[in-house]
C-alpha cells in the first residue's frame, strides 16, 4: 500500500544519512513521472517532487485523446505525427484498462471535403503502420446521422471515419506513479523544491519543504530533471536568477455538456474553426467534452480560468454542428488547461508554434525538459534519461518502458452504491483514492483520483463531504485544515461552474 508518511520518513533518513540519489525529478505531471518511470526501470535510484499534487496542472486538463495529431498532419511534420502514432500504440498496449480505441466522424459538407480528409487520414494510417487502431473509411450520409442523431443535416454529404485512441489524463498519472513505487522509486507530492544545493557552481542536491508540515529537507544528487511544464522557467530561476525565459505558454478552455447533446459512442471532429484550429466533440466518463481553444498567457497560475469569449467561442462552434446547440446554462463543468510552448523568433501564434518537447541543460548541470503532449510523454522520458545516464555516467540498462504493463488497475464500482446520480462516484472509491493512492486534500479526490470536478461541478460540490469526512479519519487533519480545504473546494466549483 502507497503511503506518503513512509515516503516521509524515507526523505527523512536520507537527508540524515547523507544518501545520494541517482535522480531527482522535480514535477508530478506526466513529462515528471514518465521520466521518473523510465529511470526507474533501468535500475537508477530516483525520487519524483511535487510541489502541489501529481498531474495538477496541464497534464489532467488535456482533450482525453491519445492521438498523433491530425492537424499536425496538415501541417506536413510528419515526425512529429509519426512518433506519436508510435506512442499512442504503445499506451494502448501498456495502459489498456486507462486508453481504449476511439472512433472519430469528419463531417463533409462538400463532395471535394470528403475525399480531401479520406486521402489525408489514410497517410494517418500509414504513418501508424502496425500500430494503426483502425482504417479510415469513407461513410455515408445515413451511416453518419446514424452514428450522430443529434448532427446538424443542413448540406451534409456523409463524412469520413478515422481512429484514434481516448484516455483518462489524471488517472494515467496516478498509474504512472504507482509503477514508479512498483519499481523501487518514490513519488510525493506536496513537497515542494524550494532551492538547490551546488558545489563549485554545479547542482549536488535540492532543497525542499513539506507543505503539510513545514518541515525543511536537503537531499543529495548525481542529476535533478526540471519537469514542471509551464512553470519550469521559475525552477531554472532558482538555479539562476537571471536565467531568461523559453516558454510562450497559451492556454485551452473545454466545457463539458450533457450527453444528450452528443449522444454517440464515436467523437466528431471539426477540421477547421474560424480560428483556424480544429475542435473535438468527445463522449467521455457519461459526458460530451467539447474544445479546445488556443490563446496566448503572460502568466501561468496554478488554476487558470477561461478569458472572456473564450466559452463563447467553444459553444457558437459546437452549435454550427449540434442540434440542438448546448448553450451556456447546459455546461456542467469548464475546465483550462495551460500548454508549455517554447518560445520560437518571430511567431506571435500561439497555435503556429510546434508541439514538439524541448530538453536543454544549464551551466550548473540542471536538466529541463519542456514542450510536448501526452502522447508522447514514455519517449520524451526515455530520451532525457539517455541524456541524464550520458552526462553523468550513471551506470544503468537501457529503458524498459516500451513494452511494460503500467499499474493501471481502476477502483471497483460493481456493487457499491453511488454518492451522485449525476456522478459514477463511490465511497469505496474515495476511500480507495486516500489509502491507497496519495490523495491528501477534497481536490485530489474529486477533481483527479475521480473526475467529479470535470464532469459536474455541483454535483462534486454535493460529494465533498464524503471526501473530507474519509481525509480526516484516515490522514488525521485537523478541523481548521479540513475547513480551508473546503472552502477552497467551494472556490474551485465556483471557477468551474458558469
């Protein structure tokens, strides 16, 4: 059984021993965790931080898609496209009770689009080659309105159907930590690094603070990896205060409404917005998950919320195809995502830069990995451990990774009674999710251990009782720590909720 109080202890001891580890990861999202992973299959000796709690920010924000990127297709990377393709493939095989086949419908208005998008997805198919999860085919116009009742019919001339894959962003998180512990690492979250130790100018360890107790630690080691997404221009400052920046961050904006919008077991694909992006239509967890938007930030908050018209835009969108159009008053839950792009001269879009990761290493030794999706979070890990291995001579086997089964076990449903009839929500569930898998505070359980927060704000709102009454006879928090929690839970429904 995971527990971070023993994970406590571990970090105490070693800071008193004086203990060296191979590796330090700093960020539980997935670039943090797919690193900690893959060192961990080689043998290495690594412990993962974060500072608030693992996949909070971007990486339990995505689309739920694990896909190679159609529009980077138009793009014409096919690299890019490729190596995701490769990689969607495997998270299917690795992780196959967390990402399942998808089905996604183009809706062709024009005789000319129908062929266009068949010929472009089936270089799709292609590019996925053994790993390709199902062949694009051209479908009729009954086949489509059979496939989507509630699709606007004005002008449509059938559609085309490609394959993609559909996965739950948080809960992978989770079953990547797990598999870190599973393989002799060690995770914790709520520990944040708040500074590095250095020796004639390079990096020998890291300081850090338990947000719980207050407690401060220095812990000693070979490499630290800065994986911490949109924030990890603040981490390189506290290595170097006059370091510049290298991200453009922008951020993405998704509502989710009712499934009676959308009721159909296959997504829709809008292939071209009026700003020029594509917008997904996605059955997810009982829902309709609708985005996604792009536009630029200055700032990185840790709960960033829709800028204005950004909603507007998701909806007006969606409405151009579904009948009836969801509307503001149907959204149960609006959720922003922030998306670590690095800086490119001269480009002032944001939706023009590429997703491509980004690995640099600074004067003191410091790693930092940035940039890059979900999809391709396993081989953007095995190649910063090459490097990390290669810069600092640690001894290790080459990855495991590519073909290792992840700890990707769900909570059992069957045969306990749900908290919500709006939620597929549990108390076994919320019990499941602090005694076993690290959840410390009401957020954790409702918004990423289960998905409460996302798909129905109220309806979490009306479940966040249960979560606290389970944190505190099981965690031990005191009544002032539990009432912040809450009222802080109240704060994110409210951002949430429109």
């Amino acid at each position: 059984m995971l527990s971070r109080a023993g994970n406590i202890e571990q970090i105490k001891a070693a800071a008193a021993s004086g203990q060296v580890f191979d590796l330090i990861v700093i960020g539980g999202g997935a670039t943090g965790l797919g690193s900690a992973v893959d060192a961990a299959s080689r043998g290495l000796k690594v412990l993962l931080l974060e500072s608030h709690d693992f996949a909070k920010g971007t990486s339990s924000r995505a689309t739920k898609l694990a896909h190679g990127g159609v529009r980077y297709l138009a793009q014409g990377n096919f690299s890019l496209v490729t190596e995701a393709l490769e990689e969607r493939g495997r998270m299917l095989k690795n992780a196959p009770n967390l990402v399942k086949p998808l089905a996604f419908i183009i809706p062709a208005y024009r005789w000319f689009d129908k062929l266009f998008y068949w010929i472009g997805l089936k270089t799709y198919d292609l590019l996925a080659g053994k790993l390709g999860v199902g062949p694009t085919t051209m479908v009729k116009l009954d086949q489509v309105l059979k496939t989507i009742p509630t699709l606007r019919q004005k002008g449509l001339r059938g559609g085309v159907r490609y394959f993609d894959a559909q996965f739950d962003d948080a809960r992978l998180a989770v079953a990547l930590m797990k598999t870190l512990h599973k393989l002799g690492g060690m995770a914790v979250n709520y520990m944040a690094a708040t500074g590095f130790v250095k020796q004639n100018g390079q990096i020998t360890g890291v300081q850090l603070k338990c947000k719980f107790s207050g407690e401060n630690f220095e812990l000693k080691s070979k490499a630290v990896i800065n994986a911490t997404g949109v924030w990890v221009d603040e981490v390189r400052r506290m290595d170097d205060a006059n370091t510049q920046s290298i991200l453009s961050p922008s951020q993405g904006v998704h509502v989710v409404v009712d499934r009676s919008f959308y009721p159909s077991e296959e997504a829709l694909l809008v292939p071209k917005t009026e700003d020029g992006r594509v917008l997904f239509v996605v059955p997810w967890l009982g829902k309709t998950l609708i985005g996604t938007t792009d536009t630029a930030r200055q700032d990185s908050p840790y709960e960033p919320e829709a800028l204005p018209g950004e909603v507007d835009f998701v909806l007006r969108t969606a409405g151009q195809y579904l009948n009836p159009p969801p509307t503001a008053r149907d959204v149960s839950s609006v959720f922003v995502g922030l998306r670590p792009l690095v800086k490119q001269g001269g480009s002032t879009s944001t939706k023009s830069i590429s997703r491509e990761h980004t690995i640099l290493t600074d004067d003191s030794g410091l790693v930092t990995i940035t940039g890059g999706k979900w999809t391709t979070y396993r081989s953007m890990a095995e190649e910063v451990i090459d490097l990390v291995c290669r810069q600092h001579r640690l001894t290790s086997r080459p990855s495991g990774t590519r073909d290792m089964r992840l700890a990707d076990e769900l909570p059992d449903r069957v045969n306990h009674l749900k908290l919500s009839s709006k939620l597929d929500l549990t108390l076994n569930e919320i019990q499941i999710a602090v005694r076993e898998e690290m959840a410390m505070t009401v957020e954790d359980v409702m918004a990423r251990r289960s998905r409460a927060l996302f798909l129905d704000s109220k309806a979490a709102l009306a479940c966040m009782q249960y979560a606290a009454d389970v944190i505190k006879a099981h965690l031990g928090h005191t009544d002032e720590e539990m009432e912040r929690q809450k009222q802080e839970f109240e704060r994110l429904v409210e951002q949430y909720s429109l």
